[in-house]
C-alpha cells in the first residue's frame, strides 16, 4: 500500500515545486500583497494567496486518484467515501472564503458561520464524530450524541487556530508537512486508503512550496491555503481516530500530532479571555511571536516547533503501540515541557515588552 502514497507525495511535490513561481506572479500582477503593518512580522509587500497552490493539489490530486483507479486492486474501492467528498466540498468552500477575506476583511461573524456550515457538513457527509475523547488513562468515554458537537467545535476550532499560527516564515508549511506524514503513516498502518493518499498530498504539496517561503519569504500561504488546509487537518484527526479502520486508534494521537500548533493556539485564546481582550482582534500575543518579540529569527522559531512537531508526531504515531504506561509518560513530558515553555516565554516577553511600553503582554 506504500506506493500509491509515496506515488502522491512525489507528485504533489513536483507540482507544486513547478508551479508556485508561476502563481507569485499572478498574485503580483492582481496586487494580492501582503503590506507590513505594525503587527506584521515582515517589512517588505509580499504575495499572500500561495495557499491555493496546495489547496488545488491536493483536489486534485484526490480527484485523480479516482478518476485513474490507481492500480491496487486489493483494496477493493470502487467509489469516493464521505470523507474524501467532504473534505474537497469544504476545502473549496473555505478557500474561497479565504480568498474573499485576503481581498477585502470579512465580518468574523459571517466567516464564523461558514466555517460552521463547512463542518457540519463535514461530519454529515463523512459520518464522522469525536466520539470518545481518548484519554490515555485506559478508560473508554462514549460521548454519544454530544461527539457532533464536539467534532464540529474540533473542526471549526482547529481551521482558525491554524489560521492564527500562520504568521513567521515556514511554520505553518512545517505542520501541514509532519501533521501529513504522520496522517498518512497511519493511513499505512491501519489500511486506511483514503487518509494515506491525503496526508501525503498534503506533505508534498506543502514541501513543493516551502522553499518559495521559508527561510526567506516570497509569497505568503493567506487565509485561502491557511483555512482550508487547517480544516483538512481537522479533518484527517477525526478519520485517523474514528473512521471505518481506526481500530487501536485513540484521539489523543491527532491530538499530539498537532500538539504544537493546539497548543499555542489554545492557550492564546484562554489567555486572552482571562485578561478581557478580544480573541478575534488581531495581536502578537501567540507563544512564537513573543519569540519574535524576544528577538529570535523566524528561521531559528520555526525550526524549534519543528523539532516539537517531530516529537509530538513520532509519540502520537508510536502510541497505537505503546504500552498503556509508556503513553501516559510521554503524554506528562508533553505536558510538562509546554508549561515550561510557556512559563518562561510569557515571562521573559512580558518583562520585555513592558519596557518598550506595550501593555500587551
């Protein structure tokens, strides 16, 4: 079953390695740029829509692999299931969505509501639900009919988180290449056809566009590669734990391979909610843009969640193996290492910032 996956991987790359310059200068020529404004972690106009690139990789790529019937004919499918439709249906929706918003800014509210629509439709289409949270203390909690909602808060909280973390060169290209290698892994593992050949059109089509973004930046991904891609990531979690062939697959797995990314994410929210502020007004108060703030580089940030993003993904992955024992210590290191993290991150740039007169701490 490795072939077809690696066949997807190879391909999204070259693709993608080949027709990103011709898409920054269509982004160039429609003036979609990217001015640096106060808040801004780069000082030069930008392209910013390069997203679409891997967005329409990926489509079709999915299309492709059906339309030819890749040659394994073990597997027996005859037919697109519910993910595959849903997750194309909302990958197009949402990057329209985005391209709409890089254009013009959108109401929150409204692109709230889609992004609610997306996933719904989401889970209606693919059956899927967060079932059963899959905490590693050897205790099964069947969430019932309450799993829908959950899954849609999952779904429409992960798209915006990824959104939000998209702001330094690389780092939003690094999750979408180790989130879909793991997904696609685990596809492998379990026999899952579906999520192998999307998690590595999703790494390949990311690692075809990173050296057109990272170390230095030429185009950005923007909320029309940044929302969908962050769906669709969502999207593969609940496949890889509740799916027709998810069988030793706990939830706490795509949880971990997108740990660094939930993680910041996550806690910008719950602090920004402590502290009164608005969590949908733009600001630099993410755990890696107080790094910037700090003074370190995008290159030097991006390859510190990386090493994060390899740790996570290999723990996530090797837990379908692991004893019920190993799995809980890798989960408090986890654990451990972020509030550490955090601990001295908020208080370095809050000390930091306060003496450049920034009350945003």
């Amino acid at each position: 079953m490795l072939e077809a996956p690696l066949f997807a991987f190879l391909g999204a790359l070259m693709v993608n390695l080949t027709m990103t310059p011709w898409v920054i200068r269509i982004l160039r020529d429609r003036d979609m740029l990217d001015i640096p404004n106060a808040r801004s972690s780069h000082d030069t106009p930008t392209p910013r829509g390069g997203g679409i690139v891997i967005v329409a990789t990926w489509c079709l790529g999915m299309v492709s692999t059906w339309a030819l019937r890749f040659p394994l004919p073990n597997l027996g499918i005859l037919a697109p299931d519910g993910f595959v439709i849903s997750a194309t249906i909302g990958m197009c929706v949402l990057a329209i969505l985005g391209y709409v918003d890089d254009r013009r800014d959108l109401n929150p509210i409204l692109k709230l509501i889609i992004q609610i629509a997306v996933g719904a439709q989401a889970l209606y289409l693919s059956g899927l639900r967060l079932a059963d949270p899959g905490l590693p203390f050897g205790i099964s909690w069947d969430l019932g009919p309450w799993g829908w909602l959950f899954g849609l808060v999952w779904l429409v909280g992960f798209t915006n988180i990824y959104n939000f973390m998209d702001g330094i060169n690389g780092l939003a290209f690094t999750q979408l290449i180790f989130g879909g290698t793991t997904f696609c892994m685990l596809g492998v593992s379990t026999g899952d056809y579906e999520l192998a050949i999307s998690g590595a059109l999703a790494a390949g089509s990311a690692a075809g566009i990173l050296k057109y973004n990272f170390p230095k930046a030429n185009v950005f991904m923007g909320d029309v590669g940044t929302l969908p891609i962050g769906f669709l990531l969502a999207l593969m979690g609940l496949r890889a734990a509740f799916g027709p062939r998810s069988q030793g697959i706990s939830f706490i797995i795509p949880v971990l391979i997108l740990w660094p990314f939930l993680y910041d994410g996550t806690f910008t929210l719950i602090n920004r909610l402590v502290h009164g502020r608005n969590p949908v007004r733009p600001h630099r108060s993410h755990l890696y843009q107080r790094l910037l703030v700090l003074g370190l580089s995008h290159q030097s940030i991006t390859i510190r969640y990386g090493l994060a993003m390899i740790f996570c993904s290999v723990a996530g992955f090797g837990m379908q193996y692991y004893s019920l024992q190993i799995s809980q210590m890798l989960l408090a290191v986890i654990l451990l290492f972020s509030g550490f993290y955090t601990y001295r991150t908020v208080r370095k740039v809050r000390a930091h910032e306060t003496q450049n007169g920034n009350p945003e701490t």
